[in-house]
C-alpha cells in the first residue's frame, strides 16, 4: 500500500483553551500553541479556533512522489480538483467538507510494548506476583492517532473520493457506512451519512486493555460527564473501546488491540446489517452516541452561517 498511515488533524472548535486542557489530560504531550503530540506518532493534533466543532483538515502519509502522481490522475478522473505541491497534494473532500493532504512522510516505527503474561484455566503464567496491569501508577499516554469517524452529507461521494481517489481499502460496510483504511489498521476513516458534515470522534491507540480501562478512569475523576461510551469490544475492528466527550462536543476514544489487515488477499470486506457490527460486547450503545446530542445545533448553526 502506497499510503502507510493517518498522520495528523486540525479539529476547529470554539473554545480552544478548554478543548486544549482536555486533550492534555487525555494523555497527549502539549507542544504549545494548540499542538499536541503522541509518544510514537509526534505531533498528530492541532486545535484551532473555528464557530462550530468540526474536522478542518487531516493529513495522510504516503511513499514517495510517484504516489502523489497517482493520486493526482486519480482525482482528476474523479474530477475533484487538488492543488501540488513538491511533497504534498490537497484536495477537499465535498462530502465531509474536509481538507485532506497526502503528504510524502516517513513510515512510523513502534517499539512492542513488554508481553503482559495472564493467567487462563489450565496455563499459569504469572504464578506468585499480581497482575501488571494493577500494579501501574504512571499516566495513560495515546501511543498513535488510529482513526476518525466523519459524517458526510454525501456517503457514496466521499467513500469514491478516499477509495478511488487517494487510494484507500475499503475494510467493512455497514448501511450508509464505511470502515476505510490507509494502513493496517482495519480502518483509518469511516465515513457515514449524515445530515452536517461533522467530526465524530478520533480515535488514539494505547497498550492493551488495561490501558483503555486506566485512561477512561482517570478521565472521569471529577468529570463524570466526560463518559459516552465503554468499556468494551467492536466487531468491526475487534478494538477495546471506552469512548469520551471533550467540552466542544466531540468523542475521543482510547482502543486497544485493533485487526491488522496485512495481506490485502486475505480479508474479505462484508456488508454488515445488525446492531454486531457495532460492539460484540459492552453497555448499550446510548443514543447520544449514534446520534450526538448537539447534532441539531449544529444543523441549525451551519444554516445562520449560511
């Protein structure tokens, strides 16, 4: 695959300095200015100022610039126009309103973390000591930036720009939806139908589960109406999820142990239908998830703006 992974966002919002905090305790390293870092990937958010909460823009990482010449024929097949430069391309996705650059970037390395051993009937591995994963007392820090779900006033425009486009595989499908990878990760964008363009969520790999379960914890101590969603498992994507909400209104999600789509051969994308798709195990999704609860203030906004 000529793209190798999602490199960074710029999230818009109307409180900067409060949405700021937030991703600070979130576990990312403040680098000043509204830039913000992981411990593998380097900085990979910005928040800027904007009216209303939204994904300004995402960059992606690719190869080389024979890449780039591809995804230029690509895009003027599709005719969606872009702006080159030497070691970039920009083109606006219409669907989600989203500035996407593909942008030539070495492929990010990451060190394993150190095996967890866990006791199982019958296989004893961490005889006489207690678990690791209770035993940790230093911050939750996201390793990566591993996805962001956005809604597009035109699905079947946007999945064509990012698939036939820039070049992304399409992992899974579920009505009005799809689970769309630029890297192993089973899914670096999902693009869904929606009634605004809007930022869902973004999603940060940590560890392993006990990672997922510390950091949402920290989170909620004295901010209980941070909590969307979690803890628990997807189908799509199989990832440990516990999903959170900063003070602008977007979801951030810390996951752990996502699939690994290695062998383009080997996966075989499906047509989900029922709620499975969603979580194999976990709380109820609420509503508020499926449906954020400031969606219609948001519609109403973007038309006064208008």
């Amino acid at each position: 695959m000529a793209l190798h992974r999602l490199a960074r966002i710029t999230m818009g919002v109307p409180d900067v300095d409060a949405t700021a905090a937030y991703y600070a305790d979130f576990g990312l390293t403040d680098l000043g200015r509204g830039r913000f870092a992981s411990s593998d990937g380097g900085e990979q958010l910005k928040i800027v100022h904007a009216s209303r909460r939204r994904l300004e823009d995402l960059v992606v990482g690719a190869d080389d610039l024979d890449d780039l010449g591809r995804i230029g024929a690509a895009l003027g097949r599709l005719e969606v126009p872009f702006v080159r430069d030497t070691h970039s391309l920009r083109a606006v996705d219409p669907g989600t309103e989203v500035t996407v650059t593909v942008e030539v970037q070495p492929r990010i390395v990451q060190t394993p973390p150190v095996p967890v051993p866990y006791n199982a009937p019958g296989l004893t591995e961490r005889p006489d000591v207690r678990a690791p994963g209770v035993l940790r007392e230093g911050p939750v820090r996201p390793r990566r930036l591993g996805h962001v779900v956005l809604g597009s006033t035109n699905q079947e425009a946007s999945q064509r720009f990012f698939t036939e486009g820039l070049g992304f595989k399409v992992s899974d499908l579920v009505p009005g939806a799809a689970f769309l990878r630029c890297s192993t990760d089973h899914h670096n964008v999902l693009v869904q139908k929606a009634p605004i363009p809007f930022l869902h969520h973004s999603s940060w790999q940590v560890d392993d589960v006990d990672e997922v379960g510390r950091g949402a914890t920290r989170m909620l101590e004295g901010h209980p109406e941070r909590h969307v969603w979690g803890l628990g498992r997807h189908h799509l994507g199989s990832n440990f999820f516990w999903y959170l909400k900063d003070p602008a209104g977007n979801f951030s999600e810390y996951f752990a142990d996502m699939d690994c789509i290695v062998d383009d051969q080997l996966w075989t994308p499906r047509v989900w239908e029922d709620i499975r798709a969603l979580y194999n195990w976990g709380p109820p999704v609420p509503a508020s998830f499926l449906q954020p609860e400031d969606l219609a203030a948001l519609m109403t906004g973007a038309h006064e703006a208008s």
